[in-house]
C-alpha cells in the first residue's frame, strides 16, 4: 500500500521574517543608484523596485521617473516567488564590481542548506547559481537530532566571500568568484572588435545601467571547528 504525503497551505505567510537590500535586478549606476529591497515571509521571498515620484504623477510618470532617495517613493513589486522551505536566514551577496555585477542572494535553509541565486534578466526569475550542502558527514552533529539555532549567514560588505555558522559551532567559508572577463566580452555586439570601441561600449552599457556579465557568485568552501579553536570541546 503506497502513502501519499502533500502539503497543503490554508493561509499565505503574511510576517515579514526577513529583510535585505541590494542592486538585485539592476547594476548599480547614475540611473538607477537606488538597490531593490528584497523581504522574506518564511516560504516566500519577494523583490522590489523602488520608483520615484510624487503622488499626482501618472503611472507613466512613475516608471520613467529616475531613483532619488531625496524624492517621494514607491515600491514595485518584481517577483513573487514561493519556496520549497522555511528561509532562516538571507543575505546578500555584494557584487565586486559594481555597475558591471549584479549583487546575489543567499538563502539559508535548515539544519546546513545554502542556496545563490540571481535574477534572471531574460525572464524577470530567479536563477540558482549555486547550492551548498553540509548535512553529508554525520560527525558534524555530534550525535544530535535537533539544533535549537538555524543557519545563520555572514556576508561580507566588499563581496569577497560568505560564511555560514552551522550546527551551533561549525563555520562555513566560502569565497566569491570573480566575474569571467570573457563573458563580459560576449555581452558586447559582434560588430565592435577593435579594443578601443570595446572599452568604449562596455563604459557606455555601464552608464546606462544595463546589465553585463552576470550577478556574483561563490565557489566551493571549507568548515572551520570553532569550539576546537577556541579551546573548547
């Protein structure tokens, strides 16, 4: 006899858990210097735009009008995007070049998930970059079950790697990856080859805020023993 397990959800999660802001959907530039806020409701992550504008501004209007944290405001929402589980933590991951790289998000899962993602340009969706798993090795629960402490996720304010505390006492380093160069030359149109106009257009899509190359993005790690490092057991 086979059993069928389902989830059913009587009630949207409506609390927000978590909150971060960062240049998301769009490169940091002249035209866009204001970054997105992106809010966690336990199983839902949605990401906004902040417009500028007054109130008797049309909806046109709105749209056109350039980010200035100096004027009135309004939030857009982008995306709403339902999860597969209970986010613990969220954070975001800055680009190392800004105007060129979009910032990442991370995302913490229970007991020792850690999932990148990025937003898609073409289909205005979120991208899985990357996913980091630390449940494989059992000696890292020490005989437990059950962790009072979710993950929690560290990130660093220049971009230059992400840590994740887990299982109370392990420390997960993982460091960014630069953005491949040749990527960033595969964005441009074929018809611009010689360098001088390569370095122009890539100058010009960056003051116009355009995307080129994609967002940031981590590489593999390793787990630091904190209580072994700092004496105890």
């Amino acid at each position: 006899m086979a059993n069928t397990c389902f989830f059913r959800e009587v009630h949207p999660p409506t609390g927000v858990t978590a909150a971060v802001s960062g240049f998301f959907t769009h490169t940091a530039s002249a035209q866009h210097p204001t970054p997105n806020l992106i809010i966690a409701r336990t199983t839902v992550v949605d990401v906004f735009e902040v417009r500028s504008g007054s109130p008797d501004d049309s909806q046109a209007a709105w749209s056109a009008a350039p980010h200035s944290a100096a004027q009135g405001g309004k939030l857009e929402l982008m995306g709403h995007f339902p999860l597969c589980g209970v986010v613990e933590s969220m954070v975001m991951l800055k680009s190392r070049s800004p105007g060129i790289q979009r910032d990442a998000l991370m995302l913490a899962f229970r007991d020792a998930k850690l999932c990148v993602l990025e937003w898609d340009t073409s289909s205005h969706d979120l991208r899985t970059t990357s996913m980091h798993f630390f449940e494989g090795d059992p000696a890292l629960r020490d005989g437990r079950k059950v962790f009072a402490d979710p993950p929690r996720l560290l990130g660093d304010h220049q971009g230059r790697f992400a840590a994740m505390i887990l299982y109370n006492h392990y420390l997960a380093v993982l460091p960014a990856i630069e953005a491949d160069q040749f990527e960033l030359l595969a964005s441009l149109p074929s018809t611009v080859t010689d360098p001088a106009d390569v370095l122009r257009e890539i100058t010009a899509q960056r003051s116009a805020g355009m995307p080129l190359g994609s967002a940031a993005a981590l590489g593999n790690g390793y787990l630091l023993n904190l209580a072994k490092l700092g004496g105890g057991s």
